[in-house]
C-alpha cells in the first residue's frame, strides 16, 4: 500500500496538488480517478501493489510535455515572422537549423 501512497503523492505533486484518487473494490478490483473524477484508469483483483503504482507513474508521464521536433518549430517561426520583415541572416540560420542532422533527432 505503501507504494500506491508513493505514487499518488507523485501524481499529484505533478499536477500542481491536486488530489488524485484510487478505489478498490470489494472484489480486490478498482480503478484510479483524476482529480475531475474521471477515470484514468482500472486495474484486476489480482494486481500488486507495485503494478497500481506503475499504472499512476504511467500516467504522470504522460503529463509531461513532449519535447517538438526541430523542423516543427522552424515551420512555427516562419509562420510567426511572415508578416513581419525577416532579416537574410535569420532566414539562413532557419533553413540551416531545419536542414540540420540534428533536427531529425529527439533531444
């Protein structure tokens, strides 16, 4: 129990305090709530202690933002920078970001 415990106070330490929740049923079966109420997920009777908490720290993953390609930002830059005057440099230096080998790489 005490790994669910754990977990929780991740779950909600990572989304700003609020209070997430887990019920058990009397069958051993339950599922766990965000703090809206809504089920994030559900789990069987026979699972451990140590797989509810990898379900609650799945989720808090999944909270985190997810970092953008390269070339995705440098489409946003020109986007943002059409209607104003764009200077040669800085159009170089976008085409040479978006071109880069490391822009095809996660970071």
């Amino acid at each position: 129990m005490e790994k669910i415990r754990a977990a929780l106070r991740r779950a909600n330490e990572a989304a700003a305090e609020r209070r997430h929740s887990v019920t058990v049923f009397s069958d051993g079966s339950g599922h766990i709530e965000d703090p809206r109420g809504k089920e994030i997920a559900s789990f069987g009777p026979d699972s451990s202690d140590a797989h509810i908490a990898a379900i609650i720290d799945n989720y808090v993953e999944s909270l985190k933002p997810k970092p953008r390609p390269i070339p995705e930002i440098v489409k946003d830059l020109r986007v943002y920078f059409k209607d104003r005057i764009i200077s040669v440099e800085l159009d170089k230096l976008l085409d040479e970001l978006s071109n880069s080998p490391a822009a095809t790489f996660p970071f």
